[in-house]
C-alpha cells in the first residue's frame, strides 16, 4: 500500500515539473518572438553616407613607363659638376709592395735615420739645461713649504714659546708634548718640547695656532737619519734648528704675511 502511494506521488510530481518547464520555455520564446523585444536585441543600425556621383577626371597625360616618347617629356638631371679652380690631386707614392729600393739605397749609404738623430742632439746643445745638478743645486721652494720644525727666538735672544700649548692641543696626530713652569718673574715657559716626527703629518696645524710665531716649519728637507730615535725632537734640537735657520725663516713670514 505504501510503495503504490509512493510511486503515484513520484509520478504527479514528475508530470507537475514537465508541465512548469514547458510552461517557462513557451513563455520565453513568445517574449523573443515578440516585435518590441526583437528591435531590443537589434544592435543599432549606423547610416551609411551615400555614395557620391562620379565625377569627371581631367585629361592628364599618359604615364610611361619606359623611355619619354619626346624630348619635351624628358626631364634634365641636374648638374652638379662644380671644380674647385685651385683643386691639386694628391699624389702618393705606391708602397703597396714595400719602399722602393732607391730609398733602401738611402737609407744604407746617406744613414739618414743616424742623421735625423743626430740633429735633434745638435738642436738641444742649444737650448738652456731642463735639469739640475741636486744636491749642488736646488729648485725654487715655496715659502708656505711644511718641512723640518724649528722653534725660535726674539732678537734679545729669549725664546719666544709661551707655553700655551695651543700647538699641543691642534695637532691631530698628537706628535707634541709640553711641560711648563712658571719663573721667578711671572711668566711662563716651557720646561720640556718634544715633537716624534715620526707621527708628525705636516699638516702646520702647529704654526698656524701658534700666535707668536715660535714654533714654524722650514723649508728644510734633508734631515733623513738612520736611526728612529733621531727623529724624537727635544727642545734644545728644536732651538738649535730655529737658530740655524732664522733668517731664513724670518724671510718666508714676511713673504706670506700678507695671506695670512
């Protein structure tokens, strides 16, 4: 009893279906069909402009492809055959194969290779020396040259150092050492000045701090030693330099006072 009400409940529902598709599927073909919904779907119709008329062309003459049948139809290429009046060919000679053996023959008999060198040494026997003979003799050296220090005195024979360290302290590579004490007058002097010049840069922080002009760099160069230990500076090797030296030195400040 329950499978024959199932199977007639299957049934109806199947027929129901069938009858709702069919429906839907009528429906949208009539919609389709329908004049109004096909002008919808239509894509837009452009107008397009109306052929013109032919129109009459004007008589041309014929176009040849081969040679002009008169001398009137032929066209002059133009001329381009402009000299130069005072225009001369360069002639070389032809050393395709190698110089010729007239000038092998020269060059053997007449040395004219030898000769060309020896001209250019005639020529320079003429002409002021390019060189010098170092160490008699030197070059021109700039005053503002940084070389060998010194330090130096008045002309009363005091040193002039005030022991205000300013050199000490604006030397980056810290190459310079002082120690001072205060005399029985009140001033002040240093007791100790030593410079390793093996550290020194030359860079003249030191002379250019120095307001009194004590401690300087000389246009001195040749102070090479042997050993390290002579390139540690004391203050007596620093006097003695700046007293070797004075004037000298005292010349190259005035040279470059006006710049500084």
């Amino acid at each position: 009893m329950l499978s024959l009400t199932a199977k007639r409940w299957t049934t109806t529902t199947t027929t129901t279906a069938t009858k709702t598709s069919s429906l839907r599927l009528n429906n949208s073909r009539a919609f389709r069909s329908s004049p109004r919904n096909q002008l919808a779907h239509q894509a837009p119709v452009k107008e397009i402009d109306p052929i013109p008329a032919p129109t009459q062309t004007p008589d041309l003459p014929p176009f040849h492809f081969g040679a002009p049948s008169s001398s009137k139809d032929q066209v002059e290429p133009p001329e381009f055959n402009y000299k130069d009046p005072d225009y001369k060919p360069i002639v070389y000679k032809d050393y395709s194969n190698g110089p010729s053996a007239l000038d092998k023959a020269a060059k053997l008999f007449f040395l004219t290779e030898i000769a060309r060198g020896m001209w250019v040494v005639l020529g320079q026997m003429f002409r002021p020396p390019y060189t010098i003979m170092y160490p008699f003799e030197k070059g021109p050296v700039s005053p503002r040259f940084r070389g060998e220090h010194a330090l130096r005195r008045y002309a009363s024979g005091e040193e002039r150092c005030i022991a205000c360290k300013l050199c000490e302290a604006i030397c980056p590579a810290q190459a310079i050492t002082i120690e001072s004490e205060t005399r029985e007058d009140g001033s002040r002097r240093t007791t100790r000045y030593d410079i390793d010049m093996t550290k020194c840069i030359y860079c003249g922080f030191c002379q250019e701090a120095c307001p009194v002009d004590a401690i300087v760099e000389s246009q001195n160069t040749e102070y090479s030693t042997e050993t390290r230990e002579e390139l540690l500076y004391n203050k007596e090797k620093l006097l003695a330099n700046g007293d070797r030296m004075e004037s000298e030195i005292a010349a190259n400040l005035h040279a470059d006072h006006v710049y500084r």
